[in-house]
C-alpha cells in the first residue's frame, strides 16, 4: 500500500446545479490528479465536510438553496482559517465580489470563464508544499 509522505490535497466543491459539479469535479481531478475531490449541494453540507474533512481548498457557489456561499465563506474561515475558498459564480456583480473578499475567499471566478480560470485560482491558493505538477495517476 502506498503511502506517500505529503498529504493529499483534498478540495471541495460546492455547487446545487449538478452538471455544474460534475464537470467542475471532472475538471479539477483532470487538472491536479494527485487530490482528493469532495461535493456538496448546499451550504448546510458544506459547513459539515468541513468540519469533518477540513478541505485545504473550497470552490464555492455563491447562490445556493437555504444559506448562501458567502455566509457559508464566512463561517468556513472562522472555523477553518488555512481553508482557501475559491468563489464560483455565474453571477458578475460588484457587490458579490465584495461580499466573497470581505467573507474570506481568496479568488472570484465566474462560471463563463470555469474552463481558463478556475484551475490558475485554485493553484494561486494552494497551501506551502501543494503543487498541480508531478501529480501521476
């Protein structure tokens, strides 16, 4: 059994639209195939993932059914300060990107532009000693 000596990198995605999460999912592990991908479909399974799998990254939607990504953001950051949260919104509007920065989240990526900019979000965020490169099967 191997074990190697870094942790893996696990990364969280939340997102309600579920082809939305699929091809999110489908293009992080393709991208950083040496991490762990983890789904929820609301805030509420959100905030419990976290605090049973502490996620080193969050991609997070923003409109969510019940509580919403940015209160979500905000509690993960009080709770999980190291967690780096990547807003994913098909949603451009100043007052989400200031509401994401204010409640902790390290980047704003919107929906349009998942394919060119959501990876480069996510690895301008990675914790010391994660990396894309080198990652194998």
């Amino acid at each position: 059994m191997e074990q190697p000596n870094r942790p893996i990198l696990t990364i969280l995605i939340v997102e309600d639209h579920l082809p939305t999460l699929m091809a999110v999912q489908a293009l992080v592990s393709a991208a950083i195939p040496a991490c762990r991908t983890l789904a929820a479909e609301t805030a509420e399974q959100a905030l419990e993932l976290c605090a049973n799998d502490a996620p080193h990254v969050v991609v997070m939607d923003i409109v969510l059914p019940g509580m919403d990504g940015i209160e979500a953001t905000r509690r993960i950051k009080e709770r999980l300060p190291e967690t780096r949260v990547v807003m994913h919104s098909s949603h451009d509007m100043q007052i989400y990107r200031e509401g994401s920065a204010a409640a902790g989240a390290g980047a704003f990526v919107t929906k349009n532009r998942t394919f060119t900019d959501l990876i480069p979000a996510i690895t301008s965020l990675l914790p010391p000693g994660f990396t894309v490169s080198g990652g194998g099967k």
